[in-house]
C-alpha cells in the first residue's frame, strides 16, 4: 500500500522577477509526511530529468524539494498516483520488468536510470507515459524557474519586468517611442494592440444552404438518415 501523504499548510508562495512562482527555501530534509525511500526515489528522479541543464548539479537538492512542495499542492487522488508512481519506481520487481535487472530506480546506473525512464515516456501504457511526463514538467518547471538558470539559456524574463533589448521587442505601450530608439536605435516596432483585418470575405452560400452559424431553433436530429458529406 502506498504510504498517504496528508497535504501541509502552505505558506502564500513569493514570485520572482519571471513572475513565476520562487522555490521553496532550502531545508536539511523534505517536510514530514514522506517516507525516507520516497525521498531518495523522487531525488534520483530529478537528477536525471535535470541532468546536463544549467546549474544541474547544485540544484538537484533544491529542485526535488519545489517539486515536493508542489506534489503536496496537488488535489488528493493526483497526490495518491504520484505517490504510487514514486513507490513503482522503488520497486526491484518493476525494475526486473523494466530493466531485467532487479533494482529499484535509485540504486541503478545512470544508463538504467535513463533506459527506465525512456521506457515510460514510450510505454503503451498511457497511465505510464502521463506519470514520466508529470515527472518532467515538474522537474523542469521548477529549475527552469530560477532566473539565473533561466538567464543561462538566453531568456530575458518578461517585457514589462525590464527594458528592451532588441529592436524587434520594441517600447511598452503607452511608453515613448524615442526612448526604445536610444537604446536599440531606429527600427524598434512598438508593441500594443493590435487591430486585424478580415482575411477572407465568406460569399454568399448558395440557394438551400443553411449556414450553421444561422441555427437557433431546435437542433435535435429528426430525420431517419442523416447523409453528410457529398
């Protein structure tokens, strides 16, 4: 049976300069309310959703404590199944399955790690393939979301948080043109609302042509066949 995981009181989350919702502050351990193997599962599975990123290997710790928090966030029964993914990936019987070797997820090779996870992420079973991708959104999400980890892949975080630095980013509405042209020179392309045109003038449908838009009154079907199509 997995172990039930009562969700905390959460503390109101600050934002960072992206804002995004910032990471938790770092702690020894997890909060209470996890047991020690589901730690050590969810810690191996970050290191190596996260591997090769910015920053990869001073964050683990870090990441793997967001991504708690934010599995403890999650309603009940998505806390149940994550929680249940965590422990199938404890499991030595699911790793002879995966791997043919039994071992659970965080006492194999950085190889078996990555052939378990590239397993799920392909399985036919779809229940699989959502619990990798909840996995990785989370994993990613919460390292991505730091700004210097950000910054280290070229995002310069939202417009309106700083100025423009491209000719093509152009002023913030309402903000003077001349300023943006002093700092990226001639060409920058304001940015505001934007007024489309119609691209396509419908014609007039031919005689016996109801237009579905048109349909108000009782739409349940009342003939014996209905043909669509030509």
């Amino acid at each position: 049976m997995p172990d039930t995981v009562a969700s905390p009181i959460v503390p109101s989350a600050k934002r960072d300069q992206f804002g995004h919702e910032a990471p938790s502050s770092p702690r020894g351990a997890l909060a209470a309310g996890w047991a020690p193997r589901r730690e050590v599962v969810l810690h191996a599975v970050v290191a190596r959703l996260i591997h090769g990123a910015p920053e990869h290997e001073a964050s683990v710790g870090r990441v793997a404590r967001e991504v708690r928090r934010r599995i403890d966030g999650l309603p009940a029964h998505k806390r149940r199944d994550l929680g249940l993914a965590i422990d199938l990936l404890g499991s030595r019987l699911v790793g002879l399955a995966t791997l043919g070797r039994p071992v659970g997820f965080a006492h194999g090779s950085a190889a078996q790690q990555d052939q378990w996870l590239t397993a799920w992420s392909r399985s036919p079973v779809a229940q699989l393939r959502t619990v990798f991708q909840a996995f990785r959104r989370l994993a990613l999400g919460a390292h991505y979301g730091v700004p210097s980890v950000a910054a280290a892949i070229g995002h310069l975080g939202p417009l309106h948080l700083r100025q423009p630095l491209t000719k093509w980013e152009g002023p913030l509405p309402n903000e003077p043109t001349a300023t943006t042209h002093e700092q990226v020179g001639d060409g920058a392309v304001a940015r505001g609302a934007v007024s489309l045109r119609r691209a396509l003038n419908p014609t007039v449908p031919p005689a016996g042509v109801i237009v579905g838009a048109s349909i108000t009154a009782d739409l349940h079907r009342t003939a014996d066949v209905v043909v669509i199509g030509s």
